[in-house]
C-alpha cells in the first residue's frame, strides 16, 4: 500500500483502488475510473456500502431504512459509476498495490469457506 498526494491520483489509470481523506482518516475503498476531461473530477465505483444497488438517492435511504427496520437484504452493485466531484484539494489518496489486491481476493475467497 503506499501513499499518494492529488496530482499523482489523478494521472493513475483506471482500476486502481483507493481510498482518500487526511491523514489517519480515510474514506472507504473505491475503484478509480477515468479522470474527467476537466482534470479535477474522476469516476469511481464503490466498494462498501455505497455499492448497494439503487436508482437513487431516495432509493438509497429507503433501502437502508428497510434493513435497519425490516431486516430487509438487498443486493450489492459493485459497477454502479459515480462522479467524484467533492474533494479537498488537499486530499491524500492509500493506494492498494497488485500484492495487496490479491491478498484481499484471497482473504474474500477465504469468507466463503463453510463454518
């Protein structure tokens, strides 16, 4: 895993996963998309539960809603593209290399072993 400064996020390609914020202090993972055209905003999916399939922001709380009041499930969305346009211009970005990407696929693979 390494560390990165906005200048350099922006320039790294498609697929990388990341998370970003201030130091000790960091959002959750996403995979970075392309950056825009302008050069500030960029394309993300979301990792964690962001990635719950919805059609909207509504959607997204009335699900939410239904899990904490119902128990309802509702499946995950893992390709479901955002915009990132609300950042910091100070932001510093963890950076998952190759070796840590498939440490966690295997760490998720391990999750799906029987108890």
């Amino acid at each position: 895993m390494r560390l990165v400064d906005r200048k350099t996020f922006l320039s790294l390609p498609s697929g990388t996963v990341y998370a970003y914020g201030r130091p000790h202090a960091y959002s959750g993972w996403q995979v970075k998309l392309d950056t825009c055209p302008n050069g500030r905003d960029w394309l993300f999916d979301d990792l964690g539960y962001g990635a719950l399939d919805n059609e909207s922001t509504g959607d997204f709380v009335d699900k939410m809603d239904a899990m904490l009041e119902k128990g309802a499930s509702f499946p995950m969305e893992f390709h479901q593209t955002d915009r990132d346009g609300c950042f910091s211009e100070d932001d510093l970005y963890v950076i998952m290399e190759r070796a840590d990407i498939h440490q966690l696929i295997e760490r998720l693979r391990e999750c799906l072993q029987p108890c």
